[in-house]
C-alpha cells in the first residue's frame, strides 16, 4: 500500500525529480537539495546513486547491501572513477539511513546526531544524502512527501552540518537553553516575564526538546489553566509550517494521560504523527502533540478542532468506554486489512544517552498508538516522546521510554515482560476480540 509503483517507475520518477531539483524547479520544498546540488563533487555520481539505489529489491536478503555491491561492479563500468564509485556505493547502502533517522528517533537528543554524523562522516556524504533521500520519498507516489517529513530532515540535515563543520556542536546545553529563553522572551512580548515566571517549572531537557514558537504557545496556556477549575487547558491550531495540527494539553498529572488523550485524538479521526511529554516541577503535564487526517492532512477547520478539543476533553475526563468506541472505529483504508504483518518489538539503549528507546512495527489499524500507549502505562514505563511513522499498511512507532524511577530499562525479565505486552497490543487477536466486544 506504501509503495505506489514498481522499482522501475519508481526510479525513474526519482531521476525525473532529481532533474528538476538541478533546474531549480523544486526550491519551496527543498531549498537545501537545491542549492547544494550545484556544490557537490559530482552530480553524474548522484545520479548513479538513484538509478542504483533500489537496484537489488526482490532479489532476497537486505536489498540495500546486495545494491551496494552491484554499484561497486557496475561504476567502473559507467567510467566513474574510485571516489565517485566509492560514493555511490555507500549512498546505495545508506540511502535509507536519514529518513529513518529524521521519522523515527528523536532529533533533540545529542546521541541521535552523535549516531548519525559517525556514520556520515563528511559534508559530501550528507549532501548526496539528502538530496537522495528527498528523490526516494517523493517518488514512493503522491503525498508521501509532506511539510513535516521536509521540516524533520532540514532539522537533521542542519544539526548534522553544524557537527560536521565544527567538529562539535557549536553550543552547549547552557547556553542553548540561554539562548531560546531570549528568543521566547522576544515572542512573548509584553508577556515575557512568563519566562522568568513558570518557566523556572520546567527541567532543561524541556527547553531542548521545544521549539522557541511551541514554548512560547506553552507557558501562555498554562497561564491561563492555572485557573481554571477543571484543570484542564487543551488548545489546537493549524500550523502551516509543520502541515500539521499542532495540539496542547496541560492537565494536573496522572497515570494513563499519554495513552487517554492518544484515545481520544484516534476518535476524533486524527493521527499522532509526533508526541513530547513533559510534567512540570509544579506536577503539571505539558504534552504537545502533531496530528494528521488519516491521508497525511492537518486538521484546520473549526468544526474538526472542536471535534479534536471535545474528544480529547470526554477521553481525559473518561466520559463513555474508550475501548468499545476505539474498536469500532474502523481505518480508513480498509485494504490494511488484506495484508499480514507480523508484529515485531525492538529495544535499543544505545541511541540515547538518557532513555531506552522502543520500537513497534505492526500493521497499521485503528487507535494502535492508544494501545501500544496503554501497554507502556501497564508495564510502568514513562514515556518521554514518541515517533509515529506509517508505510501503508505498516506502522512504525517508536517510544523514549525509562522506569518509574528515571533509569533505563536493563533487565531481561523487564523486556520480555514489556514485549510481550507490547505483541499483544499490536496483534490481530486483540482487535478482533474487541471488535466482537
């Protein structure tokens, strides 16, 4: 369901793209492949990398190791000399690696960027890189290229230019943090001492993890909840850069808010496609989230954010059985259904320093992350953010997740536990059990 077209077309779409970004037909979308395009080392290089990228799919085994090697037999042969074969071959091998980097971890935690640049290793790499990955993503077919998918890979690209340039990032936590309290200061105006007010409330990972703009939304929208009776403030607003709908709840906190207000966006009809939890020293949540209709549109008219607002607001204050209506809430594209995906759990403790990160592919169905959420809820996980990544009929949803406690997840008996919990929120045995319910 992902993949609109065969490898052939495909590819040769990817050429036909990677044309026009050369004549400068594509800059509002990628200002950066645009202009770096005429400052790589070799174009005719690139252009060998495209066709050759998916060169090996259907041949059995990983098809980006077994494209490398064809590339590496068939440059020479092209007249391309060792640096340009060189090249080639490695885009070949890596061209999958910044796309799932930018969707599916965490691009405010260093480890992301220390990982991603050491594979990299040079400025020309990432160039060819990310032009490549902008070609393949576009050309898969129409709308899988959107403004978020654009805004997250210029936010790595530029992370990882940053490191590669200087050798380190150019500021330290301190003074990153120092830096976008002025900036937010600036946005807010004649409200800027909200800063010094309630942003003290708020640890430093939080000022990392934000933006200046969604800060800036946050500390005016929990002045204003702080009296409000219900202790609730949910606030939701078409954000045109992102292309998508970017939602805040601040709520007193509790167990099991992650894993509600993702229920009550999936009954509304909206998608997570980005997720940051914070709880305020004051024991306040600050949950920001971005979602999607289910074809990858944001949700900007009135009567679909009043929709999201009161949904979110009945799942929170658990007015009717989420779990009945979730059921019964069918996905749009009934075709998921046609296809298998064994369901598959992964962790690493190694892509971040701070937390352990958890990976769920499954099949693609109503209210997933609302369950795979109230797994995590079970098992006493906190989670810290989430990525949200779908190719059809498959989802790929990743967790920034510790204990109770603030640590990493160690122990065998702990990950078999969490897996098997997390299999069986994903399974096909469950959703018909509560389809039957």
């Amino acid at each position: 369901m992902y993949h609109h077209y065969t490898v052939d077309e495909h590819t040769i779409r990817a050429i036909g793209l990677l044309s026009q970004i050369e004549r400068g037909l594509l800059k509002a979308d990628h200002p950066r492949a645009s202009k770096y395009i005429h400052e790589i080392n070799s174009r005719r290089a690139l252009y060998v990398a495209v066709l050759l990228h998916d060169i090996a799919k259907g041949r059995g085994g990983d098809h980006s190791v077994l494209g490398a090697e064809v590339a590496r037999e068939l440059c020479p042969r092209f007249g391309l000399d060792q640096a340009e074969t060189d090249l080639v071959a490695w885009l070949v091998l890596q061209h999958l690696l910044m796309s799932s980097t930018a969707q599916r971890r965490d691009l405010t935690d260093p480890k992301t960027i220390e990982d991603f640049v050491a594979e990299v290793q040079s400025l020309e790499r990432l160039r060819n890189l990310a032009i490549l990955t902008c070609v393949d993503i576009r050309a898969v077919g129409p709308g899988t290229w959107n403004s978020w998918k654009g805004q997250l890979l210029g936010e790595l690209f530029d992370a990882a230019e940053e490191r590669l340039r200087l050798g380190h990032m150019k500021h330290g936590r301190e003074e990153r943090v120092s830096a976008k309290k002025e900036v937010v200061k600036a946005r807010l105006g004649d409200k800027a001492d909200l800063v010094s007010q309630i942003g003290k409330l708020f640890a430093d990972s939080y000022w990392i993890a934000e933006s200046e703009d969604v800060i800036a939304l946050n500390l005016v929208q929990y002045d204003a909840a702080r009296s409000l009776d219900d202790q609730l403030s949910i606030h939701c607003q078409y954000d045109e850069t992102r292309g998508a709908t970017l939602v805040n709840v601040i709520a007193a906190d509790h167990p099991g808010l992650f894993y509600r207000i993702a229920g009550g966006i999936a009954l509304a009809g909206a998608n997570i496609i980005d997720a940051r939890i914070h709880t305020a020293k004051s024991g306040w949540a600050v949950d920001n989230f971005l979602v999607q209709d289910p074809l990858g549109r944001p949700f900007n008219e009135a009567r679909q954010i009043e929709r999201l607002k009161k949904s979110i607001s009945d799942a929170l204050a658990n007015r009717g059985a989420m779990v009945p209506k979730l059921a019964a809430r069918p996905l749009p594209i009934s075709r998921s259904g046609a296809f298998d995906v064994a369901p598959r759990v992964s962790f690493d403790n190694n892509a971040s320093g701070r937390f352990t990160v958890i990976e769920v592919n499954a099949r693609d169905r109503s209210a997933l992350l609302n369950r795979l959420a109230r797994a995590l809820f079970e098992s006493n996980l906190v989670v810290h953010s989430a990525h949200v990544t779908a190719y059809g009929e498959r989802a790929a949803d990743t967790f920034y997740v510790t204990d109770l406690t603030g640590e990493k997840i160690t122990s065998d008996a702990r990950f078999n536990e969490i897996s098997e919990r997390l299999l069986q929120a994903a399974s096909d045995e469950l959703q018909q059990q509560l389809e039957e319910a």
